[in-house]
C-alpha cells in the first residue's frame, strides 16, 4: 500500500486548527480547549484577520474558528479572506451576539456556525467535524435568539432605505428619543460605529437583503 504506510480513516486525522477572536479570555480558553484534543496536531491562534492570514499562508490550517465580531473588522469577510488564500482551509465561524443565516454564512465561504452558548465539549465537536469536510449549521430550533428585536430589525430596514431618524420617527409613529435608543442598540449589537457600518454588517450577516 504505498510505501508501506497504512491508509489513516478519515476520522482519524489530526487536524490543524486555527482560532481567531480578539477576547483575551476566549482567546485562551479556545486555546486551551482545542488544543487537549487528540486529534488536534497543532492549535495556532490570531487576534486580527491579518494575523490569521499570515498563520493561514504559514501552516494551512484544515480548519479556521473565527469570531463573527472581531474588532474593526467582520469575522464574514475574515472568513472571505482565509478562503482566497487558502482554498483547502474550511471555516466554522462562532458568535455570542445573535445568529447568522446559513445562507449568509455559506456566501462567505463558512461550512458552519454556531454559537458561544454552546457546552465547550460541543463547539470542539464541531471544529472537527468541519475539519473533516461536513458542514454544521444547527436547526432552526435550536439556534440562538435573534440578534436584533422586530422593532431593531424595522429601524434598521429605513436606515438602509436611507431614512433620516426624524423620518423613520415619522413612519414607525416614534418619538425621535426612541427611534435615538433604538439605533444605539442596534449599533451596539452589531459592533457598528455609524450607519454605514450598521447597514454593511447587517448585510453581511443576512439581516438584510
């Protein structure tokens, strides 16, 4: 067979794994956790997307855990990244703000997500099993409540349309103190410094079309 070498199962590969979050305590205990697994060869870690493509180029990780909001920057377009550099390399991304659609995660070139909710014996399983070429996408269910609330999810459709708050005050029968509260939570949940990135995050999530 070969040189001599048995033909290793598949379920028997130990895999590169590569985490990227910028929590200092996830950070490590992601660290900590994927690397006592057996069948993890090497546990490689990056705060930063550039961090993480620099590892990517470097070891060709079998599989990537990115945070879906990291600082600055969206763990989706991370994910983008990872994938152009290395094609090989599959990505399960992680968050413990909300959901992802599997339709938006699969356009940025995820083969899962799941959330932080998760026991950690459950997250490792999933690095695995996306490692091993399956997909993880939890049913419906199952997933985590929805990160923005109806009246979040309205506020935000008319900041997209382009409407002004006094605008959106008008059409949703607000007070403009409201409509005021309700865009600071939406900025805050998805991480946003101003309306442009609210609306291009959101985009990037599948909260909006």
């Amino acid at each position: 067979m070969g040189r001599g070498l048995a033909r290793q199962r598949p379920d028997d590969r130990r895999l590169r794994v590569l985490v990227v979050d910028d929590h200092d305590v996830v950070h490590w205990g992601f660290r900590v956790l994927l690397g006592e697994q057996p069948w993890v060869e090497r546990c490689l870690a990056a705060r930063t997307g550039a961090e993480a493509l620099e590892l990517v180029r470097t070891f060709a990780p079998h599989v990537a855990l990115v945070d879906l909001f990291l600082v600055g920057e969206s763990g989706a377009d991370v994910c983008a990244s990872i994938r152009k550099v290395s094609p090989s390399t599959r990505v399960l991304l992680i968050s413990g703000a909300g959901r992802m659609s599997p339709a938006a995660a699969r356009a940025a070139g995820a083969s899962g997500f799941v959330s932080k909710d998760w026991d950690a014996h459950e997250v490792a399983s999933a690095v695995r099993m996306v490692g091993l070429g399956m997909t993880m996408f939890a049913p419906k269910a199952e997933q985590p409540a929805p990160l923005l609330s109806e009246r979040e999810r309205e506020v935000l459709d008319l900041i997209a349309a382009g409407s002004t708050n006094r605008e959106i005050a008008e059409r949703l029968y607000l007070s403009p103190h409201t409509v005021k509260e309700h865009t600071s939570a939406l900025y805050r949940k998805l991480q946003a410094r101003n309306r442009a990135e609210a609306v291009q995050r959101a985009q990037r999530i599948g909260l909006l079309g």
